[in-house]
C-alpha cells in the first residue's frame, strides 16, 4: 500500500473509531477495550491513531466532560450527580474529581459562575 493510501487508510479508520465514541458516549460501559473490539481494528492502530489526544480512554474522558460541563450549563435544574452519572462516571466524587482535574473548577463552581455570569448580562 501506497504512503498515501495508507494515510487516508488511518485517518477513516480515526474518524470511524471517533464517530463510534461519540455515538456511544452516553453508554457508561465505553470504554477502549469495547472501542477497540466494535471496529475490529487492531489493538495497537487504535492505540497509535490516539495517541496525540493522551490515548484512547484520555479522548473518552474528555469528550464525557464536555459534555457534562454543556449540561451543567443548560440544565441548572439537574443535580451534578444525575449529569455525571449520565455522563458515565461511577460516582458523584469520581465525576467532580475528573472535572477539577480537567478544568480546575468543580461542577457545582461552574454553574454557580455561568449563572451569576448569565444574570449578569441581564442587567
């Protein structure tokens, strides 16, 4: 195969494996193992694609508190613990420390500001 070929080869292979993640973020079982067995690639390719993003299980994670970080926002209503469990943490504390590691605020300081931020606008 053709240095060109093979590059085009990873990148669909990449955008197949990222389009899968986010399809699946939502289920609290994805993880790189099921990543890996659903496309049928190679273990050490998928390892090799998302290696600039910190690994495979790092792109899972932060895709997850991102989404978690849009919700805390949108919904206010929510608690912090049903957004990290629907974002796939095992529990509250596991979801707040990811979140202070990620973004060096807590779940419940980021709403408390985006709301004061939002009111403030409004004045």
């Amino acid at each position: 195969m053709s240095g060109s070929k093979r590059a085009v080869n990873r990148a669909l292979m990449y955008e197949h494996t990222r389009s899968y993640v986010r399809s699946n973020l939502q289920e609290g079982g994805l993880s790189p193992e099921g990543v890996i067995e659903s496309p049928g690639l190679p273990r050490s390719t998928i390892y090799r694609l998302f290696e600039h993003d910190g690994g495979l299980g790092a792109y899972i994670r932060q895709l997850r508190l991102r989404a978690a970080a849009d919700d805390l926002v949108r919904f206010p209503k929510t608690a912090i613990k049903d957004i990290g469990y629907s974002g796939g943490f095992i529990s509250p504390s596991h979801f707040t420390r990811a979140f202070r590691d990620a973004y060096e605020i807590t779940p419940q300081e980021l709403r408390l500001n985006s709301y004061r931020y939002l009111h403030a606008e409004q004045r």
